[in-house]
C-alpha cells in the first residue's frame, strides 16, 4: 500500500494517479499530531491494514497532482544516513559501512522548495537515495531478520553542501535538506529492495540513473549495523547512500524529480517526489553531470 498524508495530515492511500482519503479507518484523531498518526498506523498495522483498504474503497478520491502533500513522516525520531555506500557501478568491490545524522529539522514536504543557506559551499548537491520507514524497535538485529523490522521504503534526497568546514554536520543538516517521499510504500510491496531503480532529473533533464543493486552493503546490513550502535525506532528513517556518478549541481530555480521503483513489479514505479531549489543569494554553477564528483568517487581510497 502507498500511503501519504495530504491536506491537514489526512491519511490517504494512493491508487494509481489517485488519493483516496482513509482518514476514518483512524477513528478520533484530531488531538493527535502528525507524527502520532504515523506511529498509530505503524504500530496497529496488523488491525489497521484491511480497515484502511475497506475505508479508501469505498473513499471518495482526487488526483495526486496538485494535491497538498504533507511529509510521510512528519517528525522522524531520527534520520540515520549511510555516506557513500554504492559501488559507483561495480568499481569499488567493498564499502566500509559510515553513518552520520541529519538533523529532523531538515524534513521537507513534497513539492516543498529546498532553500540554500549563505554559507558558501563550493557546491550543493542532490543525492538520490533509497530510505526506509522503521517499523518495530530494532536493537542488534541481524541481518538476515532486518527487512523484518522495515515498515515501508520512500525516495529521499539527501542534498548535501560541500566544501564547508565543520564535517557531516553543517553539510547535511541545513533545513529543508531532507525532501522524502511523497509516499510510504509499505513493505509488502517491496520483494527485494535491493532490486530497485532510482531515477533523478533536475529540469527534466537525467542526473542519477542506477540499480539498488549497486549498493555496496545492503538495505539489510545497513540496518543490522545501525542497530548495534543505536536502537532504530518506528518512524526512523534510514537513508541508504548514493552513486555519485550522475550528482550534479542544486541551484535557484531548479526543478528536482526523483522515481523509485520495481521494474518488474506491475504498477513498479513509486510516486514521484518532486521539489524545487530556491538561493537567495542567487549562484551559479554549471549545470549537468558533475564530472569531477564522479570520477573522485570512482577513485580507490
Ligand atoms: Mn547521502
């Protein structure tokens, strides 16, 4: 099921190019926040799952585009980031697993505008990354039991300022850094998340084209590393690296678009997230493929 909330946190279940509003199948939610909801529907899924799929039935629907899509997890507890972790198409044979924390302010909406802050970074990027929705507290959990503890998988952007003295921190953590979603796409659609395809376009035109396959850990060894260090806990989000072959430049006016999805699945391909790029100190780099970018990160470390 592919879940989004729209308007004032209503809960709905995307359908094709369509929003079927599932907010009764909650009961009396109106004291409850945004983030609540979502742990609500994570932790009572067993029962919840076939009253939200009778009530979005039987629900009056709208079209997805132009509907006001909110955050899919409006407040996560935390977003545990992998840096790096892909391959670079089969060049690097291992990875060694590195994570860092983005700051929870830095969630934006769909269709929200990612603001570059004045600091002066040589460069803003987009990553393209696969992230995951924590369902059920994971403590040392191994990896074969991982995807167990995974409630849903959504597209993340990982935007990313470089060139910034002051490490992971100031470059992932400005606010609006984190677009996701627009939808969670619950587990049981995802047969094997290390066979996705990934696809980001800035202005229409390709950046970041590759496979999850490419992944130099797996979605699974990720959690099971994560897990040793800090307890995951539903509404988590993991974010599972990029290739950086096809990163490029993020500045005023652009338009971002990333798919996921299943090639093989029917109806594979995930809702898109779409934002755009706002700089109030209107710079400019080249646009495209950052050559130079790709070509470090296919050098051996
Ligand atoms: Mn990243």
């Amino acid at each position: 099921m592919r879940l989004v909330f729209f308007d004032d946190y209503r809960l709905g279940v995307v359908q094709g190019d369509r929003i079927a509003d599932a907010t009764a199948a909650l009961g009396d939610i109106a004291g409850v926040s945004p983030q609540d909801r979502l742990l609500t529907i994570i932790s009572g899924w067993a029962e919840l799952r076939p009253q939200i799929e009778r009530v979005a039935q039987a629900a009056p629907s709208r079209p997805l585009r132009g509907a006001r899509l909110r955050a899919p997890v409006p407040r996560p507890t935390k977003i545990v980031c992998a840096a790096r972790n892909y391959r670079e198409n089969g060049v690097h044979r291992t990875i060694p697993i590195e994570f860092f924390l983005k700051s929870t302010e830095a969630v934006l909406e769909p269709a929200g505008t990612v603001e570059l802050p004045p600091h002066q970074a040589t460069i803003f990027h987009h990553e393209a990354e696969l992230a995951v929705v924590i369902g059920r507290a994971a403590r040392r959990v191994k990896a074969a039991e991982a995807l167990d503890y995974v409630f849903g998988y959504l597209p993340f952007v990982d935007v990313s300022a470089r060139g910034l003295s002051g490490g992971f921190f100031i470059g992932k953590s400005f606010d609006t850094f984190a677009p996701m979603g627009p939808a969670i796409v619950t587990a049981d659609e995802v047969s094997d998340p290390q066979r996705l395809a990934i696809e980001l376009d800035v202005n229409g035109e390709p950046r970041q084209r590759f496979g999850t396959d490419d992944m130099a850990n797996s979605t699974a060894a990720l959690i099971e590393h994560a897990s040793s260090i800090t307890t995951l806990r539903p509404g988590d989000v993991l974010a599972t690296g990029t290739n950086h072959q096809g990163l490029g430049a993020l500045q005023d006016g652009d338009r971002v678009s990333l798919r996921i999805g299943d090639p093989s699945a029917a109806g594979g391909g995930w809702p898109a997230l779409e934002f755009s790029v706002s700089d109030p100190e209107k710079r400019s780099w080249p646009r495209g493929v950052d050559e130079a970018t790709a070509e470090r990160a296919r050098t051996p470390r």
